[in-house]
C-alpha cells in the first residue's frame, strides 16, 4: 500500500512540474514582465512631465545660498528652470549663479539665473524685491518660499524679540513676498505657491516654540490661500520635511537671540537635502497640495496628535524631561 502511493506521488511530481512550467512560460511571467514595463513606463513618464513642468519656468528660490535652498537651486536648474535666486548675501548669490550658469544638463537648455539680494525679516524690503523680481522675466511662475531660521530654548528664558524675530523671518517676509507676488499671477491665472514649511508645523516639539509657531501659521496661511486663489487657477503646495542634514540648527537662534551653534543629532542623521529638493520638484510636478518628507515616528506621530493627544501630550512631555535632564548632566 505504501509502495503504491509513493509511486503515485512521483507520477504527479513531473505532471505538476509540467503544468506550473506551462503556466509561467504561457502566463506569468509574460504578465509580471508586462506589469514591470507598465511601471517602468508610469514612472517615466511621471518623471517627464515633472521636468517638463518647471522647464523654462520662472522660478523664484528664497534663501537660496545654502541648505535646502541651494540645493533646490541645482535640482530646477538641472531642468530647465529660469531662475531668480534671492538672498541676504550679494557675494554668495553671485557665486552660486556662477556656478549653475557654468553647468549643463543633458537634453534640456539651461538659463543663467538672476539674482536679487534682501531680507526677508524687513518688512520694508519687501515690495522693492517683489518689484526686482519681476522685472527680471516679466512675471513668477513659481515662487518656493523656503527662507528660515531656526530656534532652540525654554519659553520661560526667551525674550518676546526672539520670537518677533523668528516670526518675521519663517512666517511675515513669506506671507508679504507672496502677497506682493500674488497679483500678477492671478492676472495670468497661472502660478504656483509653494510653502518650505516643516514637521513641526503640524506637530509641536518642546524647546522648539518659536519655530514650531512660525511653522503652524505657515501651514494655516498656505492652507487658506490654496482654497481662496483656486479660483483663479493657482497652485499652493505645502511641504513639511522632517530633519534635513544642513546647518540650520547651527544657525539657530537661542532664548537670548544668540546663536546655537550646535549640530544636533537629529540633524546630522536627517535627509540629505539633494534628496529633499528633488522630492519637492516631484510634488510641484505632481501639483501635490500637501506632502510630508519625514520618516516613519515623525509621520505616525502627526496621526498621533490627533487620534490620542492624551498619549501624544504625555511623550512630549516625557521628551521635554530628557532634553532638560541632558542640558543640564
């Protein structure tokens, strides 16, 4: 009995060998190639039209001499963009136009950008450069408002100057640029807005006040802009990235108005901004309204604050203790 059955077991191995030969040579295989190809194509494709939007675009950069701004810089130069860099630093501007005018991208006609130097924190500099900006093309396809600065301490230490300061920079100078911009965009019916905003404009960190509060009124303004100039057929995009590997944090400001002068941790283990600007040239192409670049426990935490603020409330405090604890050590 038992021979039997072995041996009827070993008649149906080769038979049902057969059988799954037949289907992967007839079926699957065919159709996991053809998905592949499909996909290959989708991605393509969706890579095309995201140059093609931006290609010989006018694009506006604020804060563009380091960091993200830099970086975003090279990604839209690379396709096809005219630039208009804007910035503090004449000499800095100057050298990085230089440096993209000299460079050249396969198959796609670079321009030489422009440059236009002001602060973004004085209010009375702002309609002089909204002005120069758009004398440089004759009008603004894009404007990326990514200027920041950055904040570290205690509320109870940080003077009210501190927070005007980082105010004017992170949410006042973004807020009037596009207001003097906004104009002749809806005059064309055609523009796009885009926010640099961050994490922590939909999450706020402990020793992060000022710049977490600038983040939170970018968020809300870009998000009332984007329902009332829908009409006029303007784009708002908003982008919130987690940790960027650049010195903002060295550059941060601290409860006294000084520098931090520290590269955190978190920092030095955050995203590469060359990776970030590309991911923001892919969300302008894909006209994305809102897009978060962080990693996992940043994204569920924004989830969290709003599906268990209890929990969400109580690790944050829990953090506020280790900080203060690790300070003082």
């Amino acid at each position: 009995m038992h021979s039997r059955s072995g041996s009827s077991a070993t008649q149906k191995s080769p038979l049902r060998a057969r059988v799954m030969d037949f289907i992967t040579s007839t079926a699957i295989l065919p159709l996991l190639l053809g998905c592949v190809g499909l996909f290959s194509l989708f991605k393509l494709l969706q890579w095309l039209r995201m140059r093609a939007y931006v290609r010989n675009a006018v694009v506006v950069i604020t804060g563009a001499t380091s960091g993200l701004g830099r970086e975003c810089a090279r990604v839209f130069h690379a396709a096809g963009a005219r630039l208009v860099l804007c910035g503090r630093n004449a000499e800095a501007l100057e050298e990085l136009s230089q440096e993209l005018a000299a460079s050249r991208a396969p198959e796609v006609q670079t321009h030489k950008p422009y440059t236009v130097t002001f602060d973004l924190a004085d209010p009375g500099a702002i309609a002089g450069a909204a002005s120069e900006i758009l004398q440089c093309f004759g009008h603004v396809d894009v404007l990326i408002n990514n200027a920041g600065i950055s904040y570290r301490g205690a509320i109870v230490d940080t003077s009210p100057d501190v927070d005007k300061r980082v105010m004017e920079t992170n949410y006042f100078g973004p807020v009037a640029l596009t207001k003097a911009l906004l104009p002749a965009m809806i005059r064309r019916r055609q523009g796009h807005v885009v926010a640099i905003s961050s994490i922590q404009g939909k999450i706020s960190l402990p020793f992060r006040s000022a710049y977490a509060a600038s983040k939170h009124a970018t968020q809300a303004f870009f998000d009332c802009l984007r329902a009332e100039v829908e009409q006029h057929d303007i784009e708002v995009t908003v982008i919130s990235p987690g940790y960027i590997h650049t010195n903002l944090s060295l550059n941060a400001v601290t409860a006294d108005g000084s520098k931090y002068g520290v590269m955190d941790e978190t920092t030095v283990q955050g995203r590469s901004p060359v990776q970030v600007a590309q991911d923001v040239l892919a969300a302008l192409g894909k006209k994305k309204k809102d897009v978060v670049l962080a990693d996992l426990m940043p994204s569920l935490a924004v989830y969290l604050r709003t599906l268990a603020p209890g929990l969400f409330f109580r690790l944050m405090a829990s953090r506020a203790r280790k900080e203060r604890k690790s300070k003082h050590s």
